[in-house]
C-alpha cells in the first residue's frame, strides 16, 4: 500500500478582536540629527513702561501738593465738616458767668447797647486762656450804633479784644456770631485778640489781621469786612 502523507493541518482562524494590540512608538531619531526648537517669544521692552509709570508718580505727587496747599489756604477741612474752626470749637466747655457779667459792665459803661447781645466766656482746655463768644441776634432788637466802628462785627471784635475783662480772664481769641431778623446766620467771625488790639493801635494792617481771621458764611462764601484799616 503506498504511504500515507501527512497533510498539514489548516491553520486555525484567530478573532482579529482577541488579538493583542500593539502601540508603535515613533521610530527613534539617528544620533546627531538636528531637532527644531519652538521659537522663543520675545521679550518685551520694559523701558517705556516704567517711564509712564514714573511721569504718572510724578503727576500725582505734584497734584497732591498742590491739592493739600489749595485746601490749607482755602480751608476747605473746614468747609466741608472734615475740622471744626475755632469758632466751633467753642462750645466744648461751661461759660464763666462772672467773667460774662463783667464784659456786660464794660459794654455798658462805654455806652454800647448791649441789648440783642449775648456774651460768652469760655475757659480754654487747663482753664488757663478764655474765649470770648458774642451772639448777635437782631430779631431780639440788637441795633448798633457807635461812633468809632461803622461795622458791627468790626466793633464788638475789637471792643472785646481791648476789654478789661478780656486781659483780666487771658481771653486769647474773640468771636463775633452775627444773625439778621429771621434769625438766620449772616456770618461768624473769630481772631486772636492780640491781632484785633495790634490792629486797633496800628501796629498790623488789615491784610495783617485777615490773614489771622477765620470766617465763615452760610453757603461758606468768602467774608468781605471794612475794617477801616488799609484798603
């Protein structure tokens, strides 16, 4: 019988899906080839900048004098409720009625009517200095009429200012608190005394003491008195 030949077996069907998957990494670069870089980004040029930046310092500080010079001149603090003034600050102590009824004496022996006026002497912080308030009310009949002052406000500050009894109480500082027949402030108006008597002899001008004047009106517009002084 003639030999029987082996055959081969088929070969076996394989699920493509069952098959291990394989991930090809990129073939690696031959030693010495050149690799392409990212470009590197260029730097910005801060020169310009920092130049701005420093004129803008510059502005603002020049503002800032400028603004802190125009407010102290102006006093605008005060104007806008920021810092009280001297004549606002009166209050912050009981009255000497002693030292009151005194100043009424004086105003009265030299003649000046006193009616409509209220005088209030104010001891200062240590009790060692005094302020002198005078209100003026004309809905309460004040009416003035001396002689050596044309202007009220003018009067009583300086008449206040040379009183016995202001150089008897150390008062350093006057205020003159002026309101018309509606009762409605017309102006409030505070000095150094030394300043109104120094001006009352001649010793200062006018534009002297209104450099050492405060004042203020309702709608804080500026204050324009005729002391007699210089014009």
């Amino acid at each position: 019988m003639p030999e029987s030949v082996d055959q081969p077996e088929p070969p076996v069907a394989t699920d493509p899906q069952l098959e291990p998957s394989f991930q090809h990494a990129p073939a690696p670069q031959a030693h010495g080839a050149e690799t392409e870089q990212p470009p590197t980004p260029a730097r910005k040029k801060r020169g310009c900048g920092c130049a701005v930046i420093g004129c803008l310092v510059v502005f603002l500080v020049i503002a800032l004098v400028v603004f802190g010079v125009a407010g102290w001149y102006l006093r605008w603090p005060e104007q806008w409720g920021l810092v009280e003034s001297p004549a606002e600050d009166l209050f912050e102590s009981s009255p000497n009625p002693w030292a009151t009824d005194l100043l009424v004496e004086e105003f009265t022996e030299l003649g000046v009517s006193v009616e409509g006026v209220t005088f209030y002497i104010l001891p200062k912080e240590g009790g060692e200095t005094h302020i002198a308030y005078v209100l003026v009310e004309e809905s309460r009949g004040f009416t003035w009429s001396h002689p050596a002052f044309e202007n009220p406000i003018e009067g009583l500050l300086i008449l206040t200012a040379g009183s016995e009894t202001a150089s008897a109480f150390n008062i350093d500082r006057v205020a003159v608190d002026y309101r018309d027949p509606d009762d409605v402030q017309v102006a409030i108006m505070t000095a150094p005394t030394q300043a109104l008597i120094d001006f009352a002899v001649g010793t200062i001008s006018q534009d002297e003491l209104f450099n050492q004047m405060n004042g203020r009106t309702p709608d804080s517009s500026p204050i324009n008195i005729n002391l007699g002084g210089d014009e």
